[in-house]
C-alpha cells in the first residue's frame, strides 16, 4: 500500500508538525510573542489600576518592578515587541509590497534595526548601572 | 451562529484590520517603551505617571493604545482558534471568553486613564 501520512490530530500534534519545517519558526515565534504580549496586557491593565487608589498604593507596587530583576525583565519584554513588531511588518511588506522580491534584504534589514534598538533600550534603561560600572574601574 | 465558529466566513474584513492595527501598534508601542523608561522615574512613579496623564493629548494616546492593543491581540489569539477544528459549542466558548474578557479590561483599563 501506498505511503499515507498520518492525519494530524489534536491541538498539540498539529501545531508539533509544524516544527519540522526550519521556515515556520518565524511564523511560530511570531504567535508565541503574540500570545505573550496580549497575555501581558491583561496583567499591565490590572497593575494599573492602584493608580486609581493614590500615590502609595501605586509607589508601593512599583518598588517591586524597579528592582534588578525586573528591570531585566521589562527589558526582556521589549525583545517580545521588537521581534513582533517587526516581523509582522516584514510579513506586510513581503505580502502587499511586493516584498517577495527582497525577501533577503527585508529580513537583514528588519532584524538587525530590531537588534540595534534592543541594545539602544538596554543602554537607555542600564546607563546608570553601567556608567557606575565604568566610574569604579578609575 | 456560524459565523463565528471559524468555518464558515471568510474573515477578510479582521485579518486587514489586523495588518493595519499591527502597523499602527509599531510606533504606539516602541513609542510607549522610549517614554517608559526615558529616565528611572517616568514609568515607576506616581508624580510622572500623573503628569502625564493630566494632559488630554497623552489621554488620548493611552484610550487609543487600550482600544487597539486590546482589539489586535485578542482579534490575534481569536484567529489562532480558527486555525483548528472545534465543536460549535467549544468555538462559541471560547470566543464568548474572548468578547466578555476583552470587554472588562477594556472597561478597567478606560476607567484608570478617565479618574484622573
Ligand atoms: C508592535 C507592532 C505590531 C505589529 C506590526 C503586529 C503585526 C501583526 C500582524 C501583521 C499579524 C498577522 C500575522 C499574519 O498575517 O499571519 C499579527 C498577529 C498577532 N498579533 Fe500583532 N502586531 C503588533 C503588536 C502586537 C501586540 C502589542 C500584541 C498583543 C497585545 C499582538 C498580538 C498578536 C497576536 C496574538 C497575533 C496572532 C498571531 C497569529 O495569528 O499567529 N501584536 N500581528
Ligand atoms: C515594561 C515596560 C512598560 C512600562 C514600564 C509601562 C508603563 C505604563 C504606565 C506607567 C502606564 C500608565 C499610562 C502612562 O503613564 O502614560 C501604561 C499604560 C499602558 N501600557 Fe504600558 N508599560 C510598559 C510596556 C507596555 C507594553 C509592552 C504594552 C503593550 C503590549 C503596554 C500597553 C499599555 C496600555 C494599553 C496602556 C493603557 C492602559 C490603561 O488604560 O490602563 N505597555 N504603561
């Protein structure tokens, strides 16, 4: 009998299969940063709202999110958006742009800006720390 | 009631709003982020944060950010349920939870901005 591939079934298998292609990636990234950013709405609208309950309430829960770790974490937050961002532009581009045609040249384009602003949050975000860093080592 | 069980539709009219919400969302967002963390205090204190919110322009930027954020993502995640095959009363759940969440936070969110 002829080979027959297996029918994907289930949520799971289904989404599994896509893996085996190394050009999917970019799609698969672009949901999971998809889901992650509307899942982190949900949580920033909710933290908001001790803004509503006056100054200390507010400061109070912001102690948390300026400490180190979470400072890294926002950071980390921003690659999420880049990433996002700027693939989904790419995916504009190739789609009502003719892009298809640059494919190349849009993707080193679109990804090195994202790496570069990266880096630009991370030194606008740490300059502090790292201007500290380079004051001890006189 | 097929209509939004992800098999019948063709879905056009949310899959363009979609590309043109997202673009919008380039800016917003990189934007967002730059005045967030200009400094330590402009997105961790209260003082900054009110400053800003007193003004009607920086209001408005924020009920926009709320409206379309919200609608992108959760027209997004909708759209990756279509991907799979549901029962009609499993689709209908689960974008009945994706209406009434995106609804309440809607609401949370525009409360916050609109108190002050
Ligand atoms: C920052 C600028 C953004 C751009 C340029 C953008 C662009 C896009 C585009 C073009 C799509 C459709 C992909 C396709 O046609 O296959 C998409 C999907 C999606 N976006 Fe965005 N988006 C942005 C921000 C956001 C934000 C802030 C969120 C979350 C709140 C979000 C959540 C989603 C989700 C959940 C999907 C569905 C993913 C999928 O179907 O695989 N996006 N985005
Ligand atoms: C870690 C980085 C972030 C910080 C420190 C931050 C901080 C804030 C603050 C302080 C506000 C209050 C309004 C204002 O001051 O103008 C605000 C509002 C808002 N932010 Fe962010 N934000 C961050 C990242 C994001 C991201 C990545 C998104 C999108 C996915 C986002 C979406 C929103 C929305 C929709 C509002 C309006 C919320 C409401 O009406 O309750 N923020 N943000």
């Amino acid at each position: 009998m002829a080979y027959q591939p297996k029918p994907p079934d289930g949520w799971l298998k289904t989404n599994l299969r896509y893996y085996k292609h190394p050009g999917s990636w970019a799609w698969i990234l672009h949901r999971i940063t998809g889901l992650g950013l509307t899942a982190y709405i949900f949580v920033h609208i909710y933290a908001l709202t001790t803004l509503t309950q006056g100054p200390k309430a507010f400061d109070d829960e912001m102690k948390l999110f300026s400490t180190p770790v979470f400072k890294v974490l926002e950071w980390l937050l921003f690659s999420l958006v880049l990433y996002h961002a700027f693939n989904g532009v790419r995916i504009v581009l190739v789609d009502w742009a003719n892009g298809a045609k640059y494919h190349k040249k849009i993707l080193t384009v679109v990804y090195g800006l994202g790496v570069v602003l990266f880096i630009g949050m991370g030194i606008l975000m740490f300059r502090e720390p790292i201007a500290n860093m380079f004051a001890s080592l006189k | 009631m097929y209509k939004h069980t992800g098999s019948r539709g063709s879905g056009a009219p949310g899959w363009v709003l979609q590309r043109i919400t997202g673009l919008l969302l380039v800016i917003v967002v990189i934007g967002h982020y730059f005045v967030m963390h200009a400094d330590p205090a402009s997105g961790h204190t209260y003082a900054a944060v009110l400053e800003r919110m007193h003004h009607p322009l920086w209001k408005m930027f924020d009920l926009t950010f709320i409206t379309v954020g919200l609608w992108h993502g959760l027209n997004g995640t909708w759209g990756i349920f279509r991907d799979y095959k549901m029962k009609p009363a499993v689709s209908l759940t689960i974008y009945g939870v994706i209406i009434l969440s995106g609804i309440a936070f809607w609401v949370l969110g525009v409360n916050t901005i609109l108190s002050f």
